[in-house]
C-alpha cells in the first residue's frame, strides 16, 4: 500500500537549466563578469567548479556530496571573492530560469486530492536557500511535507542514504512510497533500489524499467490511481 509519493524536483516538477548545461553555464559566468573582471576568466571558473563537483561526486573516499558554497573556495580565492556571494549570485542566475514542467501543478493536485503526503528528494547542489526560493517562485512552498537535499544529508542519487533520509522524513518504509523522477540511472534506479515503486518522466528507459512511464506529467493524475490499486 502507497502511503507517499516522492518528487525529483529539477526535469520533473520543473526546469531548472534554462536551456542546457553549456548555455546555464553561460549565463552564470556573465552573471559573474563584474566580479572576475573578463568572461573567459569568469568562464573558465564556473567549468572548473562543474568540475570539482563531478570529481568529488565520482570518489568513494570524497566529502560525499557536495554543496556550491563549498566548492567555491576551491576555485574562488577566498582573499578576492566572498564564496557565500558567489553562490547568491548564481542561484540567483539560476532561478531566473526556473519555470514549470507542463502538467506538474496538476499532477501534485492529484497526489493531494488523493490524501497522501509528499516529499522533495532533490540532488541540492546550490543548497537549500535555492531549492526554498524555487519552491516560492513555483508557488509550491507548501505542497511537501519535508523538503530533503543532498548537501545536507552527504549522499546523493543513486545512493540508498538519500531515499532513506527522505523515508525517515516522514515515516514511511520504500516500499510504502512511489517515486516520480526523471533521470532513469539517479532517480530511477535509486528509488527502485531500496523497494520504492517509480515513474520516470521524460525520455525513454533503456537499462532500468520503472513501473510507469511517462512522457511529461499531464497524465500524472490519470495514470494516479492504477498506481495506487496495484500497489
């Protein structure tokens, strides 16, 4: 019996790149411009950031998952630039192209007109001040019971600590929550992992199957309660 459904946030509930990582990247370093003086220099640092990330992300000995502000010092000397602007700055950037997904408002109605409580499982890289403004800006500041982030718990997708954190959240067990994803070897995969029902959203599944798929959220709220009497 389904007692929770979990969301992914950035590719399914919304979009959160403005057109891709290149052109996000893009954006953000001339956001920075004024702080770095050229935009290749601001550039050049922004891809470096991008870098440090996947590569603590990749090392099973790293700092586990790591957060924005965190990484700036690495690539922002600390006697030029205040890292905790720097983050503000690209959040900033960030939200400016953080818009719905089509079909994302109905589909979080349909889990509420269905009584069950819901809950945010985000890969937080810009921490919890973005993630907190996103939801404002969406007008989704009071639809989850518990928002978790990655940053804060040290693990992120596909690891079982993220989807379990999220369980403890609310107290609920995985194979009492669906969760609804979009990136099929993160969401999907993790999810399925610890026992969580699953929908991916977006493109086609290739390796893991989820137990529903869909092409974008519209017909979330159909598809709901098939979910819910198989489960």
């Amino acid at each position: 019996m389904l007692k929770a459904v979990f969301w992914d946030l950035g590719g399914t509930l919304c979009r959160t790149d403005g057109g891709g990582k290149l052109l996000g990247a893009v954006r953000i370093a001339r956001a920075l411009q004024p702080l770095c003086g050229s935009f290749l220099d601001s550039l050049h640092k922004v891809l470096l950031v991008m870098q440090e990330y996947k590569k603590i992300r990749a090392d099973p000995a790293g700092d586990g998952e790591p957060e924005l502000k965190d990484l700036i010092p690495r690539v922002f000397p600390v006697t030029q630039f205040d890292p905790l602007l720097v983050t503000r700055i690209v959040y900033e950037e960030v939200l400016k192209h953080t818009s719905l997904l089509p079909g994302a408002e109905s589909a979080l109605a349909s889990v509420t007109a269905a009584g069950l409580p819901m809950v945010l499982v985000t890969d937080g890289f810009y921490g919890r001040e973005y993630v907190q403004h996103a939801l404002d800006e969406l007008g989704m500041k009071d639809k989850f019971k518990a928002v978790v982030i990655s940053c804060e718990v040290g693990a992120g997708k596909p690891e079982p600590a993220l989807f379990h954190a999220a369980c403890r959240a609310i107290g609920v067990k995985p194979e009492e929550v669906l969760f609804v994803g979009d990136k099929e070897d993160r969401d999907i995969a993790g999810a399925a992992g610890v026992g969580m029902k699953t929908v991916l959203v977006g493109k086609a599944p290739r390796k893991n199957q989820p137990d529903l798929f869909l092409p974008d959220l519209r017909r979330f709220p159909e598809k709901l309660p098939v979910l819910l009497e198989n489960a």
